[in-house]
C-alpha cells in the first residue's frame, strides 16, 4: 500500500481536526436523512455524511435497509447540506449503484472484509475510479485478513484509502458489543503509517453510554477520525437504536473530547522526552539481556528433563509461576492481566525451546539408528 494520499486530499479542512463521519446507522426515509443531515452540518463539525442502504444482517426477516431507492436520500441530503456523502457496500452491484448515484466515499463493512471473495469483487468493480474506499476490520480478531483486504483495494488502484476500527466479536461478556482489542489497530499502524485509521466508537460500543470513552481513547491513541451513528429519533431507529446518538449528543461528545497532538514544537519537551526515552532503551536492554538469561536456563531445564524422560509441558509450574508473577504485579502497581499476558508467552516460547530439544534427541536417535 504505497503512495496512499492524506486525508486531507479527499476531505479539505481534515487537518485543523479529527475526521467526522455521522449519520444514521440506515436510510429509513427521505425526511429521515434530511433532518438528520441538517441537523449535524448546523451542529457538529462533521465532514462525511453517512447512512446504511444495504444492511447485512445476521439473521433473516429483521429490517436489511431500503435498498438502491434511499441512495437519492443521501445525495440529495449531502447537497441540500454541502456534505461528501458515505455508504457500505458489499458486492459489485452495490458499488456500481453507489457511483450511479454519486455517492462520494464508499466503505466495505465487517462482514464483507471476513471474505476475500467478496472483496476482491468489490475491488475488481472499482478498478479504473478514483473512489475513497474505507475498509473496516473483520469481525474475527485477524490482523492480517484485515490487511488483505485493504491490499486487495489498493492493489485496484485505490489511493484514498482508509482503515476503520470498529471492533471484533467475542463470547467474552463485557461492557461493550465489540472488543475494542486496541493493539490490533495500532500493529496495523505500525506497519502501514501512512494509512489513516478512523475509530467507530459505535459498533465497539454497542450502548451511546459508551461511546465518549471509546471516541477519547481512539483521539488518545492517535487514530486520524471517528464514524459515530446519529439519528435524529435514535430510541425510534430500525436498525442499532441502542448505539445511535442524537446529533445534539453528538456535538456534546465532540465538544467534550480532550485532543492530542502527535507532535510539539516545545524544546523542553523533545529534550526532556529523549532523556525518559533514554531511560527506556536502557531498561529494554536490560530486559533482553533477562530474557536471553532466562531462555539459558530453560535450555538447562530441557536437557534435565530429556535426562529423566519427563514432559515438556508442566502445567501445574505453569500456573504457579504466572500465579506467583500476578501477585508480585498487584505489589508493584502493575496490571496483573498485562503480566499474565507477557507469561503466557514466555512460557509459550519456554515450552517450545523444550520440545525443540526433545525433537532433536529423537532426530539424532533415528539417524544413529
């Protein structure tokens, strides 16, 4: 995904901002979009006026949108407005309709990114256009799929491109409807930097209660924008009414978000950043210097253990270490779900140093054999 433009090139004013996508989770009627579109452009800072056509629903018989007859709605709301005008699509034939109507910017949802099938169809439609795209993660919490269908588009041609975090599905009960699984996101920053990232506070959160501190952990983390669900009767929505906001709401969200800059033209702040930074490097250094040290002694561990002939895998160690290392974290002031994490995979990689070993004892037995 190389030569991808700013933001800013297909959304002026982007850059003295966070970008602002909002309207109502779907088209349910003309005065719907309308009243909703007026009353945001009068409201909020918003930039891209968004509403669903096509809703992909998880089972049959509940309301799956008007269909092509609401794209009208929407560009006729976006111009009685002056806002760039947003909508999902989920196959060639919902692309080709979208850009029959002028739709501005199109995004491909969760469910459609699960399927590369269904992307690359949606791709092959937009080859040849000049189209902003916006992909958002797969429902399941799989980075690389998300990256291949973000490849897939631009591979098309595609250099208005965007990634959306929205969340991934889980068993889990929490507080929201989608794990928000921040690192995810972030690794996909990491290694695609000129990729904007925009925050769908919700879809992650599932409850409008929520959305605040879903939308200020996204600002937080240095995410380019927001997509937030506003309607102007949410209580009354066909689709997602516990997820909606009213655009009154929504500007009260906006107003009340603390935003970061990534970057200060303060001396004192770059000198004094270096000196904690070099801190840092040092204490990481320190740490694999640990880390090799301690994978020593787990080879000396494995050689005893090939000795007497006993497993790799103690289970029981297992649980007491990380038990022991919990504990010590809640002492220390540390998150002991951060440290169960971190040995879990010190442990993951111990056991694997371990039947590595065991696997070449058997090796060199076969071949002496």
């Amino acid at each position: 995904m190389k030569s991808l433009l700013p933001l800013s090139h297909w959304l002026p004013g982007v850059n003295q901002g966070p970008m602002i996508i909002a309207g109502p989770c779907s088209a349910e009627s003309e005065q719907q979009v309308l009243k909703a579109a007026q009353q945001l452009k009068q409201l909020t800072p918003i930039h891209l006026l968004r509403a669903g056509i096509w809703k992909p629903r998880t089972r049959p018989n509940s309301f799956e949108g008007m269909g092509e007859k609401a794209l009208p709605w929407l560009k006729q709301a976006g111009e009685a407005t002056g806002l760039k005008t947003a909508t999902e699509v989920a196959n060639a034939r919902h692309v080709e309709a979208a850009l029959k109507h002028g739709i501005d910017v199109l995004w491909i949802g969760a469910r459609t990114t699960a399927n590369p099938f269904s992307v690359q169809e949606i791709a092959d439609a937009l080859q040849g256009t000049d189209t902003p795209v916006m992909v958002k993660n797969p429902v399941n919490a799989d980075l690389a799929l998300w990256i291949g269908a973000l490849e897939r588009v631009a591979n098309a041609g595609i250099r208005q491109l965007a990634a959306i975090h929205r969340g991934f599905s889980s068993f889990e009960k929490t507080a929201y409807r989608n794990l928000p699984m921040w690192k995810i996101p972030m690794e996909l920053k990491r290694e695609f930097p000129d990729l904007p990232v925009i925050c769908d506070p919700s879809h992650i959160a599932g409850d409008r209660t929520l959305i605040y501190r879903v939308a200020q952990k996204a600002m937080d983390l240095g995410l380019e924008g927001l997509m937030i669900e506003t309607h102007p009767t949410p209580d009354q929505a066909m689709s997602d009414a516990e997820q909606q906001v009213t655009p009154l709401q929504l500007s009260r969200i906006l107003s009340e978000l603390d935003l970061r800059s990534p970057q200060t033209e303060s001396q004192g702040f770059a000198q004094e950043l270096q000196g904690l930074r070099s801190q840092i490097d040092r204490l990481d250094r320190d740490l694999m210097e640990t880390l090799s040290e301690r994978m020593r002694v787990v080879g000396q561990i494995g050689a005893c253990k090939i000795r007497h002939n006993v497993t790799a895998l103690q289970v029981k160690r297992m649980d007491e270490i990380i038990q022991r290392q919990m504990q010590m974290a809640d002492q220390l002031g540390l998150r002991p779900e951060y440290v169960e994490e971190i040995y879990h995979t010190i442990h993951e990689e111990s056991v694997k140093r371990q039947t590595d070993m065991m696997r070449e004892v058997h090796q060199a037995a076969d071949e002496a054999c």
